[in-house]
C-alpha cells in the first residue's frame, strides 16, 4: 500500500539510503523488503520508533500470523507484549537481566 502511492510505484527514486523518505517511511520499505525476501530470520531494530499506531499494529500483526514460523528479534526499549512472543530478555548493562 505504502509502495503504491509513491509517485511512481515500485520505480519512484527514493535517492541514495532513501533520503527522500521520512524515517517511518524507511522502516516500512525495510519491511517491505523483509517480508518479500521471505527470512526464517528477521530482526526488528527499534520498528515502532518513526511509525504511527496504525502502521505499529500491522508491525505486530505481521509478527502474530505472517511471521510466525520465523525467527523474528525485535530490539526495542518498550516491551512489546503480543501473543506472538514467546520470550522476552531485558538487558541492562550489557548483560540479560530478566527473562519473561
């Protein structure tokens, strides 16, 4: 949806580490890209930093069903309490300080 209504769809220039994109439109493209590249493996670093709630609860949608028999990490500071998520490490200097 998002790829669709750049100006030109899948062949709109978004420039050199997409510069013309805000930051959430950057981390959806990277998502994009994830989901199209098919990874047993995916890592989430800070997802929900740059995007709205809407674009956030589709984020944790995908980990919930589309990614469920994947890999998936997600680094973030708030804790993200979705059924998909079997465990969850919190760190603190460096070192696991707590396992839920």
């Amino acid at each position: 949806e998002f790829i669709m209504n750049l100006e030109k769809g899948f062949e709109t220039m978004i420039g050199e580490r997409g510069v013309r994109l805000s930051g959430g439109e950057r981390q959806k493209l990277s998502i994009a890209r994830a989901i199209l590249k098919d990874s047993d493996l995916i890592i989430f670093d800070e997802v929900a930093t740059h995007l709205d709630s809407e674009s956030e609860g589709r984020i944790e949608k995908l980990v919930d069903e589309d990614f469920k028999n994947k890999t998936c990490i997600i680094i973030s500071h708030r804790i993200w309490k979705s059924p998909g998520i079997q465990r969850i490490y919190i760190m603190k200097d460096g070192k696991i300080d707590d396992i839920y």
